[in-house]
C-alpha cells in the first residue's frame, strides 16, 4: 500500500512530511536504520547485524511493501532527511486478519517533536480503512520508558511479558513486553 504526502508540522516549528518510501529510498532507509540500531538497544537489530542488508534487498522489500494492499511503511522526512519510519502488517490467515502488527523507529534528533504520535494517528486511520481490523500489536524492550509513554499515549495495553527475551551486548537480560491497542 502506498501512501502519499501527509504534511504536518512539528511542535518546533519546522514542516515535516511523512509518505511511502520507494525504490529510489532504499540507499537511505539502510542508513537510517543502521544508525537507529546503533543509537539504542530498544530495536531488535544491531548495526553489524545488517551486513546482510543489500541495496537491491532494500529496494525488493520497498517494492513488496508498495504492492502489498494490506501492508505498508511510512517514512517521515524533515527538511528532506529520513527522520523515522513506521509500518503495518496485517496478520494471514482467517483466524488472525483481525489482527495487524505495528512497529516504529526514530533517529535520537528527531525525539520529542511530535514524529512517532503523528506516525501513530497515520497507521491507526490505515488499521481502520482495512476494514476487519479490530486490534493493533506491537512489541517493546524493558526500558524503553520513551516507547512506553508513547504507547500507552495511543492507547496500547500490556497483555503479556516475555521474561528475559533479550540479550544486550554486555549480557544483560531484558523482557519483551507485548502490547495490543483496539480498534
């Protein structure tokens, strides 16, 4: 699915504007999410994990996501620099279409200024228009105080913990909460 400019601004002032990345993007979105991975611990990846990440890959998935109807990444651009990206996914199969999965990633400069809250307004309105879409899902790291505020901000709820799902670098063991908002 894509989406097209959605301008807005944000709470500094500037104008920011979010759509759906295309193959012309790819070299950037493998940028952007190699320093979004070594900016934290709360993504799933680390930044040597993506040495497997082609451009031709990169370009292949943003083409998948373009032609998929009940998929889609939003990409939020400020001051045409790749601030953060977000995408739905909604579950196979008859018994979980009810279902879609949710995730979200923001470059550190771009905290704070209203980014993830308007990426969530955007994939909620697209979760609606799917029609049979009765509930969002998504995944956060122990920690990761920011995410949760913002979360629970759009309406997600913990339902369930995974105790020690994730090891940090150092050893250190993290749970993985699991969070579900309703539509």
């Amino acid at each position: 699915m894509v989406i097209q400019e959605i301008p807005f601004q944000l709470k500094d002032g500037r104008q920011a504007i979010l759509r759906s990345p295309g193959e012309k993007d790819a070299a950037d979105m493998l940028a952007f999410f190699s320093r979004a991975c070594g900016e934290t611990d709360f993504l799933l990846s680390s930044p040597e994990e993506l040495k497997d990440y082609t451009l031709e890959r990169e370009q292949a998935f943003l083409r998948d996501m373009a032609a998929a109807p009940e998929r889609t990444m939003i990409a939020c651009y400020v001051e045409d620099r790749l601030a953060g990206n977000c995408q739905l996914a909604r579950l196979n199969g008859l018994k979980q279409r009810h279902r879609a999965g949710v995730a979200i990633a923001l470059l550190k400069d771009y905290w704070g200024l209203g980014i993830g809250t308007r990426m969530f307004e955007e994939l909620i309105a697209l979760a609606r228009s799917l029609g049979g879409v009765r509930q969002l899902e998504l995944d956060f790291i122990e920690g990761n105080s920011r995410a949760r505020a913002l979360y629970e901000k759009m309406g997600f709820r913990i339902t369930g913990v995974k105790p020690d799902a994730i090891c940090l670098r150092d050893g250190t063991l993290r749970n993985e909460y699991m969070m579900v908002r309703r539509l």
